[in-house]
C-alpha cells in the first residue's frame, strides 16, 4: 500500500473518447466568451493570497527527533521485543490520528525505538491493542496490498526530503517495500533484502525489522542524520495514526519527516547481489508449418545482477531475462485509429523505471504529455522490416528477444540525480515459404526459410536531475535507439520544477525535442509542457498547456497518441476532509479542456464534474458528468479530410462497498449520448471480492458496454486509380464488448503463494448503413452501395488468456517459479453477427490456442 494516506485527494477524471466530442454552440471554432470569464475566475481563485484561503496545511510543526541506540549485540528478529537493547534504545510515542478524525490522538497506543551496528538498521514497534482479538492479520504475497492492519517503517538516509524507502509489515508477517522520491510519490516495484519478525501478544502486536545497509543509499560520514517516519493502520477502525501529523491535503511527505539521529561510525555497504536463474518450458499449440507436431520445448539461463559501485551508486544487469512469470495483457477492442497504451509489467524494467519520469500531469479531457520513455518499446514485437514480396509468412516471435539490459543510477553529495539505462535487442526472423513453378514441367516447389524483421536494435535512456532550493529541481533527458540498417531516433528533454510555500504551490515546465526516421524523410519536433498548481486544505486549482509539433515522434522509445496538437486545460477542486451530515469526505471537481490541431481546427472542448465521497459507513460512492462541445476529428478518414463530430454527453455513477468487509462488491454505470441521438453507448460493471480466510482472497469483475456509431469509419476508396482516396466511406456500427476477469490467491505461507488469473474477452461487431462522407468537415453523409466494399467488416472476436503462477520464495531473495499461461483466440467476419455472450465466453474455452507451462528457479547471492 502506498507510504502516504490514500484519501488525501481524490480526482476523478473521466476520459474522452477521441471520436465523440460534444459542443454547446452551433460553431464548433468559435470559443463563447463565458469560457473567457470562467478561466479568469478560476486564475483568480489560484492566485489569491495563501492565507485568504485559509491555508493551514503546510503550516510548520515542532521537529521531531529520535535517537538512535548503538548495540554490540545485535537483537534476535523474533518479533518479540525482550532483547536488552528494547530495554535501553529511546522510545518514540505521541500518535495522532489521520483518519478517521483528523488531530486527535490515536484511540490505540504505538511506539517504536531504532538500535543500530556496523551492519544493519534495527527497528523495533509496538502497536497496542485493546482487543487484540480483532487484530485484522491476513496473509498475501509480497507487495499484494489487502485490507489488514499494518505499520509502516520510512527512512530517508540522504536526508535530501525528497528520497528514501519504506518497509510495511502486517501482523501475519506480510511484507511491501518501496522507494520514495519527488517528495510525494512512491514506488513498490523495489525488492531489498530485509527481515522482519511480527508477534501477537496480549497487550497487542510488535514487529521487529533488520534492514542492513546494503539495502539503503547514503552518503560516507562521521555523524548521521537521516529522515524517519512511522505510520500505523488499525483496519477494524479504519484509522490512520502517525508519529508526525501530516495533515490532509498537505503538499509533501518525505519533507515533513522527522529526524533519526544518534547514527556514528558506519560505512555505506558497498553490495554485490547476483542472481543466476534457469528455465524450462514446453510449448502446445495447433499444428503449424513452424511447430508441425504443435510441440516445443526449450530451456533457457541467465543472470540478474546487483552492484553498489559506491554508497550513493547502483549497478542493475540483466543477461537474457526472461518474464514468463508476468501476467499477460488484457484483451481490448480497438477501433480507433490510436495505438493502445500497454503498462509495463517487466520486473526488471517496471523497477526504478520513476528516475527517468519528470511530471506528467493530466486532465479530464486531455490526453497527457508525451511519455518520453516508454520501456514496453524495448522488446517490442518485432515486424519493422517487410518479408519479401511473393513469401508467405508461416510465424514469427511474439517479441524481440532482450540479449542483456543495464541500469546505472544514484544520487551525488550535491544533490545530483542520475539514470542510464542501456539495452540491447537480438536479430529476429519470421518464417516465411515460397512456391516457385519450373517452366518446364509446371511442378510447384515449396521452400521454407527465414526472413530479417527486425534488426539488432540498441536503446539507450539518460536522466539528470539537479535539486535547487529547498524542494525544487531542474533535470535532462535523452533516449536514442540505433538499428543496423535503419535510422537512429533521438529524443531530448529539459524540465524544472519550482515548488515553495511547503509545496502548495508549483510550476513545471519541460521542452522536447525528437528527430527521427530514415535519411531521407527526417521528422524534426518538439513539444512544450507548461503546468502550474496551488492547493489548500480544502481548495485548489491546477492549470496546464501542452503543444507538440507535427513532426514530434518519440514513438520509437517513448509514447504519444498524437503530434500536431495543441491542448489546454483547467482543473479546479473543493475538499471536504472531515466528517459532515452525508459523508466522513468528500471531493469535488471541475474540469475545462481545449484540443485543437496546429492547423487552427478545434479537436475538441468541454466540461467535466465529478464529485466522490466516503459515506459514514465506509462505502464509497462517486459520480459526475462530462459534456464536450461540437469539434472536428481530423484523423477520422484515415488520412482524408476532417469531419466534424456532434456534441455528447456522458453520465458516470459508481458505488463501492466497504472493503474491510469478508465480501465486498462495486457497480459502476455510464451513458454517453450525441447532440443528434444517433451516437450513443451505455457501459455496466459489477465487482465482487471475497475473503472466505485470512489467507484466500478472490475477486471476480465483469463489464458489459453496448454502443451504436452512427458514422464509424470502414474504408476508402480509390475510384480511379491513382493512389489519391477519393471516397471515404463510414457504417452505423453496433458494437458490444463483455469482458470478465477472475482471480485467486492464495498465500500457504509468508513466502509460498498461489495466484491464478483468468480473463474470457468476447466482441462483436455489426455493420449497416454504408455511406460516404459528403463534405470535408461535415456530419452529413451520402448512401453508398454495400457492393462497392472490398470486404465484410462485421465482426467477432473471442480470447481468453490466463495464468496460474505457484512461487516459493525458498529463502530470501530466492524464488522457484511453476507457471501456467494460456492464450486462446478466435476472430471471425460474420454478416450480421449476433452478440450471444454466454456462448461466446463458452466457445472461448474451446478456441485453439497456445499452452506453456514454465519452470522458473532463481538463487540469489549477496556479497
């Protein structure tokens, strides 16, 4: 769970699809001039003086300080706190409470002390208890957050207020650990290896942890001062209690730590871990030409390797990883011109990846900046060179194989950030055949061989951030990928961040630049990210401005759905952090975006209001709605002229029960609808969990949307022949998608652990109605004869992917790893497809499709 309260704030922001922007006048390019005045209102309301706005939220507390105990003996981590240095170590106390109401003392006492050698950090909490019995104490795998009681351990050895770790134990020996950074964020894609102990008494429970120095990053002193803070959740209660008060709504959290000192005489460990691993898998699948018995099997070796070059310096390698562990992608529908954005799930890529991020804000409305880097494009699926004209492909690798990958990052004594990250794709080859004819005797041959799709292909990613002032930076970014044969991309990046007043207010700004493509069609852009935001206990607003070239194209190692584009926006928010008549909190949202293109066409604007609450029972309730103004889509041709796009309107509620509960649900409904009425979709969700043991839980989602498109695009065509489009032709769609997704897990132990995941997708699609556009920058269109399409565009499409993983963390930092995945899919053109979802769900169990089963065994060696 994160290191921070989770209720601090809540904004819900609703996206809007691309091809359906909605409009409040009759011209889509005209801006009415009450948007003039609502903007100036809320630039006002951000700018007025701190102290009218009751600002109390970084308002400045007593520091607080703890003394740390040398000891020569170090204490056995057995949870139970009767070692002679829990006798003498300085005891921390005085807890105030978060949640459930704000500045009151905590209802249940906690202490905790901190002894230390030449090795290791020893912490040591007792969280008391008035009723033990009630002690929430379930079991999950490592970083799996459930509702449970737990206390949390932060530490920031730089003592820069900006950077640190965190480790969180629950009672049943549960474990998360993370990385702090940007002051406010966190990270728990970090494995260190650490111990704790945990122990169930009559007076409560008490944790005991050893975190050695290898696993934190400081600086060589005499004399240390690192910043600490600890934090306590009491589940039954839904209370949050702290050492130091952060208050809701309070920019900061690593800033407002409290000081750890008393630490002499230790030298930074500098630490090799090294963690050989090898596999095996075996593949079933149809039979193909590349698999004719539809059989594979191949194993696999390879090494993950740790290094401290210096307290402050890290070394992170890999040689041939492998990820067959990771949880496969979702299946989606996209019939949208805009690639669909994957999260990285890769371990080695997933950790650490936030040292090369600057801050992206974003709102309802608006698209964000562009994700400069973006790890999912190292191993991509191969396929940028063409097989040869003639060949036939037979198969062709899922993914580009990863030869080895390098990370280097740390942080100087002057308080300079740094991130390298270097990686290295192999050659891959599709399968193809060719058939050739002998003039002679008319006899076919068929020759099976190997054809270059993708070249060896080097990535490399570097990241510099320099901290000004007190909470402020300034930082560089520059990605290149080289390919044997084809053209080097190249992106770079200048930020800053000015943050002051205890954080509540800050501006950001970041300027781009790429070059990318072959020799002779060289793309040069830049985009230019403005963001400033001012925020209270209880009001605030945020404003940003983005603008990308047309030849901006990052794509090649980062991400963006689009160039040529400008954007706007205004988010402006009121919070309710203590209980009233309806609610214990409450959130309130206002939301305003302008889209326009870089030939002055508006893309679109609109509105968006939400508003979400957590009700006196601990349910949660939100919803909202966003109206869009009428605009142009200038992609909707697929290269052809702009066509306008009515108004709409989208409704959105959702409910959520109280997750403390063994059963818990959620319901989520939304309808969007067009100006016209021809356009309109409806979406519905239900959510069940289930914690039938402390150490099973389940969860089983459903979602249903319906939509008709009055104009959605199908083809172009060429009439006559000379390669120009000259009718761009759109269908009424009907579309329904249901998705389901089940999953189990069951933790056997601290450190053995089952998860299974399962998750049938079926779709379907029916077109009617064929017509062509009319008129550049129209909605109106002209009949057009099904007979002149090229083929049958109706639809539906089936998958089902899952997998089951069984890992035993056999001791620490030492894993073996039996997975199961299987990918089934089935895309067919029906004419006129009837939508049988149980059907389809059942069908998908049956489709043909790919089983692997993987065994995964890793050692990890500390030095």
């Amino acid at each position: 769970m994160p290191p921070h309260p989770a209720p601090w704030k809540i904004s819900l922001r609703s996206q809007r699809p691309n091809q359906h922007r909605a409009r409040l006048q009759t011209t889509p390019d005209a801006t009415p001039a009450p948007w003039f005045r609502l903007c100036l209102s809320m630039l006002l309301l951000c700018a007025m003086p701190t102290a009218a706005r009751g600002h109390d939220a970084g308002a400045a507390q007593t520091p607080a300080f703890i003394s740390a105990t040398r000891v020569s003996r170090p204490p056995i981590i057995d949870g139970r706190l009767d070692d002679p240095v829990w006798r003498a170590a300085a005891i921390a106390s005085g807890f105030t409470q978060s949640d459930p109401d704000e500045g009151e003392p905590a209802t249940e006492k906690t202490t905790f002390q901190v002894a230390y050698d030449d090795n290791a950090l020893y912490i040591a909490v007792m969280c008391y208890e008035s009723e033990p019995g009630k002690i929430v104490s379930r079991l999950s795998r490592r970083d799996e957050a459930t509702e449970r009681d737990w206390v949390s351990l932060n530490i920031d050895p730089h003592h820069d207020h900006k950077t640190g770790f965190y480790f969180v134990v629950g009672p049943s020996g549960w474990q998360e650990d993370g990385i702090l950074f940007n002051d406010a964020s966190f990270d728990n894609t970090w494995d260190g290896v650490w111990s704790a102990r945990t122990a169930v008494t009559v007076d409560g429970w008490s944790v005991e942890c050893r975190v050695p120095y290898h696993a934190l990053r400081f600086s060589q002193r005499e004399a240390h001062t690192w910043g600490v803070f600890v934090h306590r959740w009491i589940s039954r209660k839904q209370e949050r209690d702290q050492w130091i008060h952060m208050p809701k709504g309070a920019a900061g959290w690593t800033s407002r730590f409290g000081h750890l000192t008393g630490i002499r005489e230790i030298s930074p460990a500098k630490h090799v871990e090294v963690m050989p691993f090898a596999l095996g898998r075996a593949l079933r699948a149809p039979k193909t030409a590349a698999h004719p018995n539809g059989r594979d099997l191949a194993t696999s070796a390879g090494l993950h390797l740790r290094y401290g070059l210096s307290p402050s310096v890290s070394l992170n390698a890999t040689i041939n990883p492998d990820f067959g562990q990771v949880e496969a992608d979702p299946a989606v529908l996209n019939l949208g011109v805009f690639e669909t954005f994957l999260e990285e799930r890769r371990p080695f890529f997933v950790e650490g990846n936030t040292a090369f991020r600057a801050p992206t804000p974003g709102f309802a409305g608006i698209d964000r900046p562009a994700r400069l880097f973006h790890s999912r494009r190292i191993g991509r699926a191969p396929g940028r060179l063409h097989i040869p004209d003639g060949a036939r492909e037979i198969d062709r690798p899922a993914a580009s194989t990863i030869i080895g990958a390098a990370k280097l990052s740390g942080k100087t004594a002057g308080r300079t950030s740094f991130a390298i990250l270097d990686a290295v794709t192999a050659d891959e080859y599709a399968v193809i055949q060719r058939t050739t004819v002998e003039p002679a005797t008319g006899t076919e041959h068929t020759e099976t061989s190997r054809a270059l799709i993708e070249p060896l292909t080097n990535y490399f990613v570097g990241r510099v951030q320099q901290d000004v002032l007190r909470d402020s930076a300034v930082g560089l970014l520059l990605t290149a990928m080289h390919s044997d044969g084809l053209a080097t991309a190249y992106v770079g990046s200048t930020d800053a961040e000015l943050k002051w007043d205890e954080n509540a207010h800050r501006v950001f700004g970041r300027l781009s630049a790429s070059r990318s493509g072959a020799h002779n069609s060289r793309k040069d852009g830049y985009e230019a990210v403005g963001y400033i935001s001012t925020s209270s206990r209880s009001v605030g607003g945020q404003f940003y401005a983005d603008a990308r070239s047309p030849g901006f194209d990052p794509n090649d190692l980062g991400f963006v759905p689009r160039a040529g584009q400008v954007q706007g926006g205004a988010h402006v928010f009121a919070r309710v952090q203590s209980p009233w008549a309806l609610a214990r909190e409450s959130d309130f949202n206002f939301n305003v975006w302008y889209d326009g293109n870089y030939d002055g066409l508006t893309l679109g604007r609109g509105v968006n209001l939400n508003s979400s609450h957590t009700l006196m029972n601990y349910w949660r309730v939100s919803f909202g709605m966003t109206h869009a103004l009428g605009a142009y889509d200038d992609r909707a041709t697929r290269g052809g002229p702009a066509m306008r796009v009515p108004a709409n309107t989208r409704w959105f509620a959702n409910v959520r029960s109280d997750r403390r509960q063994p059963w818990s649900g959620s319901l989520s409904a939304a309808r969007q609808r067009s100006e016209e009425g021809r356009t309109r979709s409806a979406q519905f969700s239900v959510g069940l969990g289930m914690r039938p043991a402390p150490y099973v839980q389940a969860s089983i989602d459903a979602s249903y949307s319906a939509r008709t498109d009055f104009a959605q695009w199908v083809q172009n065509l060429d009439d006559d022949g000379d390669g120009s489009d000259d009718r761009f032709v759109f269908g009424e769609l009907d579309s329904d998608v249901l998705r389901l997704t089940a999953r189990l897990d069951v933790a056997l132990t601290t450190t053995l652990t089952l998860q299974g995941y399962i998750g049938p997708f079926v779709a379907a699609g029916d077109y009617r109605a064929f017509k062509e556009l009319a008129r550049p920058k129209s909605y109106d269109f002209l009949p057009l004869s099904e007979r002149l399409l090229s083929g049958n565009p109706d639809f539906i499409r089936r998958s089902l992917r899952g997998n089951v993983v069984l890992r035993w963390e056999y001791q620490p930092g030492s894993a073996l790893f039996l997975v199961w995945t299987q990918n089934r899919r089935e895309s067919a053109e029906e004419d006129g497809p009837v939508f049988a979802p149980f059907r389809g769900i059942r069908e998908s169990f049956a489709d043909e499709g790919e089983n692997i089963f993987l065994l995964k065994i890793n050692y990890w060696i500390g030095v």
